[in-house]
C-alpha cells in the first residue's frame, strides 16, 4: 500500500459531487472551508473513504434544508478535518457504540434508508490504520459533528514506501 500527497480540497469536493442529488433533493446548504492548498500524505483511498462515509451520513441524516460544514486545517503534525450536520443528532447512550460494525440507532428508520450500518465503522477502522482518530460530538435533535484526526505525513510504519 502506497501513501501518496491528496489534496484534502479536491478530495471532498469529489466526494460532495457524487452526493449532488440527495443534496439537491433535501435542499442542503453545504459549507466548505478547507484551503486549497492543505495537502496530507496518506493513502488516498481510505483517506477518500473516510470523508465519504462521513459526508453520506451527514446528508442522509440531515433534514430538509439543513446545513453540512466541512471543515479542515491542519496544526505542525496532524490534519482536522470535521463534518458538522444539522440532522436527527445521536443520543449520547447510543454514541459509544456508533462506530460498532451493524449498529443502527433506529433499526426500523435506518432499515429503508437502505443503509448496512457499516459506514462509520469503516470510518474507525481507516482512522486508527492511518494513525489517526475520529471523535463524536452530537446533540439529539440539533445535530453532529464527526472530527476525525490524521498525521499530516507521519504514517504508521507499514505504510511508508
Ligand atoms: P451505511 O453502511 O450505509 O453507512 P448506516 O448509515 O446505517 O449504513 P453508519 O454510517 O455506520 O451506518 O451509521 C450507523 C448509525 O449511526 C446510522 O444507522 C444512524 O443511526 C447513526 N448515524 C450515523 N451518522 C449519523 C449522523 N450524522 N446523524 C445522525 N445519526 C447518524
Ligand atoms: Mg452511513
């Protein structure tokens, strides 16, 4: 596995185009604030993987004419990057098991959603392999901000060329 240079503007701009429709459809604001020049060495499909997942949620669980804010910097080591939604929010007893593979917070709303309550165990597991981590601040009701954490280039060993 190679980790190569992504520039974290193109990448989710990429990942919030192939979500066009169902933001069209619910009306969404989406709010970017991410430098054009902020770049992270890593590998680039998982990194890809992590802000889709995250950024599928933050639509598909949002409201209608909700917001989605994606925000990104970067400190001397590490990239920020942080998904904020105005959606259904997650009660804070749920919120310790949400990164668990199949786990849905309302079986019987999420199961037509057509979703497999795999994604943001997906979103753990590529984190923690690129060194990094993902933390959950959410209010039931008003909404969640999902801030995942990752060097900047400073790799897990396995990954360096
Ligand atoms: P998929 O595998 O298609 O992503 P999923 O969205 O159900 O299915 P996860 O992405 O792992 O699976 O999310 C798990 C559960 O966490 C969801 O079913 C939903 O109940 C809750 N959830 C995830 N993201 C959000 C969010 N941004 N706002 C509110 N609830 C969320
Ligand atoms: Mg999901």
């Amino acid at each position: 596995v190679q980790a190569k240079p992504v520039n974290v503007q193109a990448l989710v701009t990429d990942a919030l185009q192939s979500l066009k429709q169902p933001i069209a459809e619910k009306q969404l604001t989406i709010n970017a604030d991410v430098p054009d020049d902020l770049a992270i060495t890593t590998v680039p499909a998982k990194f890809s993987q992590v802000v889709r997942n995250l950024l599928n949620n933050a639509v598909f669980y949002n409201r209608k004419d909700g917001v989605v804010t994606v925000t990104a910097k970067a400190d001397e080591k590490n990239l920020k990057l942080s998904v904020q939604d105005t959606g259904i929010g997650i009660a804070e007893n749920d919120q310790e098991r949400i990164f668990e593979r199949f786990y849905r917070v309302d079986k019987a709303r999420s199961r037509h959603n057509g979703g497999t309550g795999l994604g943001l165990a997906i979103v753990h597991d590529m984190v923690l392999q690129l060194g990094g981590d993902v933390t959950l601040n959410s209010q039931l009701g008003v909404g969640s901000t999902f801030t995942v954490t990752l060097p900047l280039t400073d790799l897990p060993s396995f990954y360096k060329g």
